[in-house]
C-alpha cells in the first residue's frame, strides 16, 4: 500500500501545560525513530499545550507532528476565544482536527463552517484532519453512507483535487467514541471505502488513492492491529488510548509492525 499510515492522538480538554509536557517527554522517550519510515505520528493537545509540546518534540528531534483540535476561519478580528491558522502555523502546527463529533453536537459546528475551516487551514499550508460519522440512530435507521459521505461532500465543497490531497479524513462513528465500543474491523472498513468512492467521484482515483482515511472510536492497542490490516483504513485517531505514553506508543508500534507486512 502506498499510503503512508497515520496514528494521531486526540488529547481532547485533557493535560494542564505540565501534564502535556510530562507526557509528551515521556512519548519522546519511548519512540522509536525508525517508525518514521512509515507511519505519520501526530499528537494534538489542547490549544495552550501545542507550543510546549511542539518544543518538546523539537528539541528531542523527533518525528512527530503536532495538531490542533479546532480553528477559526478568519485570519483575525473580534472573534474572541478562536484562534486563527496564522496562530497556529507560527507555532509549529502542521494538523488540525475539524468537524469532530464532540464540536458538531456540542458546540453547534456545522458542515458549512468545517468547509470553510478547511479552506482557511490549506490556504496556510496546514493539513486539516476532517471528521466525520454518524450517530446510532443513523446507524440503525440504515443510512450510515449516505450520511457520512454527504459530510464529505459538504466539507471538500469548492476544493480541487491538489488541495484535497493534502487532508486526511477520519472516520468516527459516534456511538464508538469513548465507549469502549469499537465498529469492527468489518464494520469500519466498509464505511472507510464508502469515503474513498466518495473522494474518487469528486476527484478521481490518483487523488483518492493518496488520500488517508483513519479510523476513530474506541481504538486501543489490543484492537489496532485488525483495523489498520482493512484496506482502506490508514490509520487511527485516538481519544482515551493516547492519553497514556504507553498505549500511544504501543499504537504506534503495532502501525510500524502492520505496514511493514
Ligand atoms: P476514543 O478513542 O476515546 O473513543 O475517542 C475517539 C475520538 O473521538 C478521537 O477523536
């Protein structure tokens, strides 16, 4: 497989600025430069961490990015509590999260604002990281694909191919989020290829093809190893699993050991 994959830690509103920086060096501690060669590592902690857990990594020298988990826009203004991508970049953030579940339904995020969030972020040379994913209800009413292409299709609105392939999309069914619940491999293989056909519809297969599709909800070390092996699964973005050094580098670990099948 030719894409590279990705493990991605979601820390959520966890870590005061010493717990992140704690965790970060103990992260650093324990990774191994050679998982470089191919899987992408990310960590994203909340907005006031990034900057020391950027200069943890920096310093350290190792290869691992950092993300964002939400980002405005507009490059500035009246916009008070939001943070602008020109913020970001300066910092050293190469990712931001977007559309996550916990934003659209507790914060009211729609897809027209995760469109133009996306926008903002390629305009300044940051990868975002759009999730998408349906609720129970949607599951069980049938109409997972339908819904969870449509949030593909809202947030990639107006965005050519060039521009498309430097996102990453992350499928998070709802119902697995934080519930120990995980899809099964199964499960989340045939929605993750419902997302590629979208990508390749909208912008042909070479384009789709180099696109990431990660898998979020409930993964952990001892469920990774089959969800990375699906075809179109490139990866994970974690929640509860990567708020432990050993279970983010245990993830990371079992990525190095599936793409090097
Ligand atoms: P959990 O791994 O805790 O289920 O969270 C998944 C998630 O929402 C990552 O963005």
């Amino acid at each position: 497989m030719a894409r590279r994959l990705m493990i991605a830690g979601n820390w959520k509103m966890n870590n005061t600025y010493a717990e992140a920086v704690v965790l970060c060096q103990h992260i650093s501690n324990n990774f191994c430069k050679e998982w470089d060669d191919c899987v992408d590592t990310v960590v994203c902690p909340p907005a006031i961490d990034l900057k020391g857990v950027w200069g943890v990594f920096e310093f350290d020298n190792m290869p691992i990015s950092v993300g964002a988990q939400n980002v405005h826009w507009e490059p500035s203004g009246a916009f008070t509590g939001e943070i602008s991508t020109g913020m970001l970049k300066e910092i050293g953030c190469q990712y931001c999260i977007i559309g996550h579940s916990e934003r659209r339904t507790l914060f009211g995020e729609t897809n027209e604002q995760v469109n133009l969030k996306l926008k903002a972020l390629l305009e300044a040379g940051i990868a975002p990281i759009v999730c998408v994913g349906e609720s129970l209800e949607v599951r069980d009413a049938g109409t997972t694909d339908e819904f969870v292409c449509a949030q593909v299709r809202a947030a990639f609105a107006g965005v050519d191919a060039g521009k498309a392939k430097q996102c990453v999309v992350a499928y998070e069914p709802i119902w697995a989020i934080g519930t120990g619940r995980t899809a099964t491999p199964e499960q989340a293989q045939e929605v993750c290829a419902a997302i590629r056909a979208t990508l390749t519809d909208m912008y042909g297969a070479e384009a789709a093809e180099a696109m990431r599709v990660l898998y979020g909800g409930s993964m952990n070390p001892g469920n990774v190893e089959a969800l990375v092996a699906q075809d179109d699964i490139d990866g994970g973005l974690i929640g509860g699993a990567a708020l432990k050094a050993e279970s983010f580098i245990d993830l990371v670990k079992a990525a190095y050991a599936q793409a090097r099948k």
